[in-house]
C-alpha cells in the first residue's frame, strides 16, 4: 500500500476525494521536510486533513498537537469533532492531540519557548477575520517553535481555468468584509506578498518558497458551486453594503456563471514557504 492510500484508510471521509486531497498535503509536508520523530503544532487544524499526514511522517516517536479556534459541532457532511474522533481512532492516533475550540490569541494559551520543531499552518489564514489577527497570530507562535511551515491559495494565477477559483474567492472577501460573525471558508483574503510581509515583520526568516499545483484538487469547484448557491442568501443578510458594490457583485457572479458554463475550472495554485 502506498503512502496516500495508507494515510487516507485512516480519514472518516474515503474514496477518491480523500486520495487526492491527502496526496497535495504530502506534497506540503515533504517540501517542508518533515521528518521521523519532529514534535509539530498545527494551528488550523480543521478536519485533519494535513493532521494525519503529518502524524504518517512523524511516526509514533513523534507528536502532532493540532489546534483549531472553530467547535468540533463546526462543519458538514462531518462536523470537525466527527472527523477527528476517527482519525483518533486510526493507528496513527497514537501520535495526534486535538483541542477544538482553542483561541491561540488568548492569554490562557501558552507553550514554553521551542516546544515545537515545526509550527505548520496550512489553507488556514483565510479564515483570520484581519490582518491585524494574522500579524498577531504570527507574532505569538514566533517563540514557540523552531520552523514555520505555511501553505495558502497562491493568488498570482498562471491559466484562465484558474480565474473562477480566484474570482469566487475575491467575491467572498468583498461581502465578508461587511459581517461582524461570520463562519465562512474565506473571510480576509490575503496575497503572498501580504503574507511575506506579515510573516517577516514577526519576526521570521523565509528559507524556503515553493509553488505547488495540484490540478486534481476540488476545492475550486466546491467554491464556485457553493458561492452560486450561497450567494443571494449572503447578500440580503447584509444590510449596510453600498447598492454600488452589491450591483458590482453581482455583476461579477455573472462573468463567473458565464465563464463556468463554458470552461474547465482548475484550482489555483498554492504558495508554500520554510521560515525560521
């Protein structure tokens, strides 16, 4: 048995999409070298997907404790708590420790300095509600370990078979950014370049960069068809958006709905980096 299928048998959700989704995240944890034994924390970490990746290569001698702020009730088809309590029941449990509804900003959070070999945050920092919350964020784990591994939605798009991704996104971050609650996928959008510079200001060397493409992804689909259907119902939520800006979403969605009926969507690329 491969690696992809080993690491998937281990995940609630199976099949082909579990396979392809797992085989990008070991694509991530192999650029950052993750290796036998390393002690990691992994903030974001949602329904595990890079969890049991990391716990694979980590093996039993090593450690991955993952964090997420959201309620293990969060989610659907399976909440974050159902995927979870199956991965911990998996053989590569032994080497996993969860805790939902952690805020990582919050006083009562702390590890003592270089705890951790790796801090990973992978398809996460578009759920931060700001920047201001990713820059503190960035500053807070600075002292509790020794590398930062990171892995976001590369904006900067190389085929037009990517732009319905991009586009569905930049749709989702103008509305959001008139909501006070929210439990949306994408909340703040946040480019490489505003990455790099929230990264570095914190404190943190970049080592390393590389850009992955994972054309079998779903992601891009899910977002599009998601936004379609989610769209109206998000938009009569909000009461103080300008008329101006709601025209101009949804004139918008109309370039993406026309452009989905007569091209192939591929997801975007991601952005990964090493920092010290």
């Amino acid at each position: 048995m491969n690696s992809v299928d080993h690491i998937a048998e281990c995940m609630a959700t199976s099949g082909d999409v579990q396979r392809v989704q797992t085989a990008h995240r070991l694509k991530l944890a192999e650029f950052w070298n993750i290796k036998e034994g390393d002690k990691i924390l992994e903030i974001g970490c949602g329904q595990g997907d890079t969890t049991a990746v990391l716990a694979f290569l980590v093996g039993e001698m090593g450690l991955v404790h993952g964090v997420d702020i959201a309620s293990p009730s969060y989610g659907s088809p399976l909440t974050l708590g159902e995927s979870m309590e199956y991965l911990l029941q998996s053989r590569l449990g032994n080497q996993i420790h969860i805790d939902f509804c952690m805020d990582i900003l919050s006083e009562k959070v702390d590890f003592m300095e270089k705890t951790f070999d790796h801090i990973v945050f992978s398809h996460c920092s578009w759920y931060l509600n700001s920047i201001d919350e990713f820059a503190a964020v960035m500053n807070k784990v600075r002292k509790w370990g020794k590398n930062l591994c990171f892995a976001e939605w590369d904006t900067r798009i190389s085929t037009v078979e990517q732009y319905p991704h991009l586009l569905s996104v930049l749709i989702q971050a103008q509305y959001e950014s008139f909501k006070h609650e929210t439990d949306s996928n994408i909340r703040t959008l946040f480019t490489p370049y505003d990455i790099q510079s929230v990264v570095k200001d914190a404190g943190w060397e970049i080592t390393k960069e590389h850009i992955i493409f994972s054309p079998d992804l779903q992601d891009a689909k899910w977002e599009v068809n998601k936004l379609a259907t989610d769209l109206i119902d998000e938009l009569d939520r909000i009461e103080d958006m300008p008329d101006k800006l709601r025209l101009l979403i949804h004139s918008q969605m109309s370039i993406l709905e026309d452009f989905r009926v007569t091209n192939e969507i591929t997801p975007l690329s991601v952005y990964a980096f090493t920092a010290e």
